[in-house]
C-alpha cells in the first residue's frame, strides 16, 4: 500500500474491484456499502446478546452473511439478502421480547434494514438490448411468407429467371426453392403441385416436383394420393 492509510470507502472503488466485482455497476457499490453499514451496526448491539450464546453467534453470522450476500451477483445477491434480512427481522423480534435489546437500538437495526430491503428491490440491472441482424435466409422467409399470402411471388430481382430442370443450380438457389414451398404448403395446407406452380413462377412442374421429392425424403413432408391427384402437407 506505499505506506498510505487506505480507506476501506477506496478500496471498494478500486479499478480492478469495481470492474470484476461489481462489473462497472456503482448501484451495486451502493449496496454492498448499505450491506456493510448495517453489519456493523449488528456487531454494535452483538454484546447485548451476552446471555444467549446462540443468538449472539447467529447475528455474528447474519452480519458476516450480508456482506457475502452483497457481492454475489444481481439476482443472486437479491435472494440472499432478502433471506438474511428475514432472519434479521426474527432475531431482532426475539430480543425485543426476551429483552436482551432495547426498543430504540431494534428501531435502529430494523430502519437499516428495510431501507436495505428497498435498494435491492428498486435495483434494475443495467441492460443493453441489441437486435440481431437478420440473415438472408430470414429476409428471404419473411418475404416468401408475405407473398404467398397475397398469392404470388415473383422471382429474385438480383438473379436471372430460372432456367428448367437446371441442375446446374446453387446450393442456395435450392434451398431457396425449397423454403418458397414450405412457404406455399404451410400458408395454404395440403396443396398439390399444381397450386404450387401457379404461385412460384419461373419454376417448372417438374422441378417442383423433384424438390418435393427430396423434401419428402427428409422427412419434412407427406404425400398423399398417385400422380395428378398427389398433394403435399407438412409433416
């Protein structure tokens, strides 16, 4: 400590202290100084228990408790505190009666108390919501879904119209066929292929087809009926 008296204020504001303990969050200092504050205050009215041993070491405890309580994290600390704050309250209403404290030194203890009880329950953790970037994948669902229901979607403005049976195709050209009718079929329910074609333009039949074909061996739809009188739902 370079031979400097140290305050114990200080060093609960030191740097490495306030960003791994209480993770930049000076609400937290607050009350884990409340929390420190009020166990002092128990271990000042600790030696009127002298007659009961038991409860003398059980307010030792719950002084120590508290200041373990308030370094845990938000809602932890919050649990732990109300817990510690409870048995407070009941030893507190135990002195009182055997009369081992007297009435103003328990106003005293108990108005510390709830004021601590009001910090933790007014204490919101600080958030930051940041909204995830859509993906392509989920531009191109929301928009295939908006079109069906008007019962048309067009082709991509940024790639030339499908060529049939084009087995040259992308990967991602096909799995974009394939979202635009699970699209179709779960807009409209058991649909055949005819339904399909006259919503997806610029595919043939035939493809359509063939990707009903791979969707059904993946298990992702059921087929029902032979030939023209074939319908599609989803699994």
């Amino acid at each position: 400590m370079k031979s400097k008296d140290v305050h114990s204020d200080d060093f609960v504001l030191e740097k490495s202290i306030f960003n791994n303990i209480f993770e930049k969050d000076i609400r937290r200092v607050f009350i884990y100084k409340k929390s420190e504050r009020l166990a002092k205050a128990i271990h000042l009215i600790a030696p009127a228990f002298a007659e009961s041993v038991s409860l003398r070491d059980r307010i030792h405890t719950i002084a120590i408790a508290l200041v373990d309580a308030a370094i845990l994290p938000p809602l932890s600390a919050r649990t732990e505190l109300s817990r510690e704050l409870l048995a407070l309250s009941s030893l507190l209403s135990i002195a009182r009666t055997s009369g081992f404290l007297s009435l103003m030194n328990a106003d005293i203890i108990t108005r510390e108390a709830h004021i601590l009880l009001q910090e933790m329950a007014a204490y919101e953790q600080p958030r930051l919501f940041l909204d995830d970037a859509p993906t392509l994948s989920d531009i191109a669902k929301k928009t295939l879904s908006g079109e069906s229901r008007k019962g048309h979607i067009p082709p991509k403005a940024d790639s030339p119209p499908a060529k049939k049976d084009n087995k040259g195709l992308s990967d991602t050209h096909i799995k974009d066929r394939q979202e635009a009718i699970l699209s179709v079929i779960k807009n409209k329910g058991e649909t055949s292929i005819k339904d399909i074609s006259t919503i997806i333009h610029d595919v043939s039949e035939k493809t359509i087809q063939r990707e009903l074909s791979t969707l059904i061996a993946a298990g992702t739809l059921l087929k029902k009926g032979e030939r023209r009188w074939s319908t599609y739902s989803l699994v």
